[in-house]
C-alpha cells in the first residue's frame, strides 16, 4: 500500500514520456515546415532574379551578326551631289597585249590627293596608242547599283580625250559599256550625264594622249563618281 500511495515514478513516468515524444516530434515538424517555406522563397524570388540578370545582359550584347562596321558596310544611297563610294577598282585594257598599263598605281587615282596618279604607258608614232589600239581605262566598282549624276576628272595632262561610260562589267566587253559623256580634259572637269545613270561600274576609257617627252601618253590624278540621289 506504501508503495502504491508515495512511488511517484510510478504514476507519473509514462504520461512524461509521451508529453516528450509528441514534443520531439512538433519540432521536427515545424523544422520541415521552415525547410519547405525557405525553399520556396528561394525558388520565387532568387532564382528569379538570377533569371532577370540574364534577360538584362542578353540585352546589353549585340547579336552575332549586328556588329557594327564602318565605310562600306552602309549600303544607304549618297545624298545627290554626294560622292559616291569607289569599293574598287583596275585596269580595263582588252585590246593589250597583256603588258601591265601602271596598274598598281590605279589606287592613286581615288586617293583624294590630285598629285598622285595613274599614267598609261608611253606609245610611240601616234596620240592614238601609236596606232596599236582604241584606248585603254580604269573600271571603278561601286560595290552595289548607284544613281549616278556625273564624274569629276582630274589631270595633269590637258588635252587627252576621254569617254566615261557605264554598265558592263571588269571582264567584259567595250561595247557592253555605254557611253554617257565624253570630253577633252582641261585640268579639272566636271562631266554631267544628260540624264541619272544607274549602275554599278563605271569606265573612265581614254581615247587620246597627249605629247610628252617620250612619246604619248595621258594620267588620271582624282576620279570622282558624283551621286543622282
């Protein structure tokens, strides 16, 4: 009877022991709780500034083929008046002999300085190639189709003869060049066609020279394609 009145051990031991375990297991429970919501904060806000970090940056970068370039690149018509671009440009001599006319100095001819220029060989016997053939000139490429206006010619040789004419192509034909205008050059000459000219090439063909110590001969200092618009 002792026993059973005063053991408190007895009496109080299990309760105890279950008033822990259902403790124990409310802390794992709101501990999985904290897991869950801190794991969905991450997701929704983190992650998706992480996500507006990179749509930012992918619109700060140019894309691959929009780089930007200078010159030629811009295929926008000159405004009228307007020099219009020279890509290019050779020697058209298809009635030579294959011998080179100063074709590495063709380049001097659009360099913007009119002392420097291309000069045809010296021929003998005639102001007309000494008989030998027609002429001979520079294609100059203006890397796409242009409205054309006009050619300003500069040299240092008065007198020679020239035709510009328009069309064709560098490996081509005389005749699929059409001429636009002709003169005798003065020193420097503003050449207008009679009407806009469209057209990707054109040929500054010299059809005469002039005397000179040895021989005959003519030069271009400055070719200046003038824009239609």
């Amino acid at each position: 009877t002792f026993a059973a009145e005063d053991d408190p051990a007895d009496d109080d031991g299990p309760p105890t022991t279950a008033r822990r375990r259902f403790a124990v297991a409310g802390v794992l429970v709101m501990a999985l709780a904290l897991v869950i919501a801190a794991a969905l904060w991450f997701g929704n806000n983190v992650l998706s500034v992480a996500g507006n970090v990179d749509q930012d940056g992918a619109g700060s970068t140019p894309p691959s083929g929009s780089a930007t370039t200078g010159g030629p690149a811009s295929s926008s018509a000159p405004a009228a008046g307007a020099p219009a671009t020279i890509a290019s440009a050779g020697v058209f001599d298809p009635f030579g002999d294959g011998e080179p006319e100063n074709d590495d100095e063709v380049p001097l001819t659009f360099d913007g300085d009119p002392t420097t220029t291309w000069s045809t060989l010296n021929y003998r016997g005639s102001a007309d190639f000494g008989n030998l053939k027609p002429g001979v000139g520079i294609v100059y490429d203006l890397g796409s189709e242009q409205s054309l206006a006009g050619v300003t010619l500069t040299t240092t040789t008065p007198g020679a003869t020239v035709e510009v004419r328009t069309g064709g192509t560098p490996d081509g034909d005389l005749d699929a060049f059409t001429v636009a205008t002709d003169a005798e050059l003065s020193g420097t000459d503003e050449l207008t066609f009679a009407e806009p000219v469209s057209t990707r090439y054109v040929l500054v063909w010299v059809t005469g020279l002039v005397a000179n110590d040895d021989g005959f001969g003519a030069d271009l200092a400055e070719v200046t394609v003038t824009a239609a618009g």
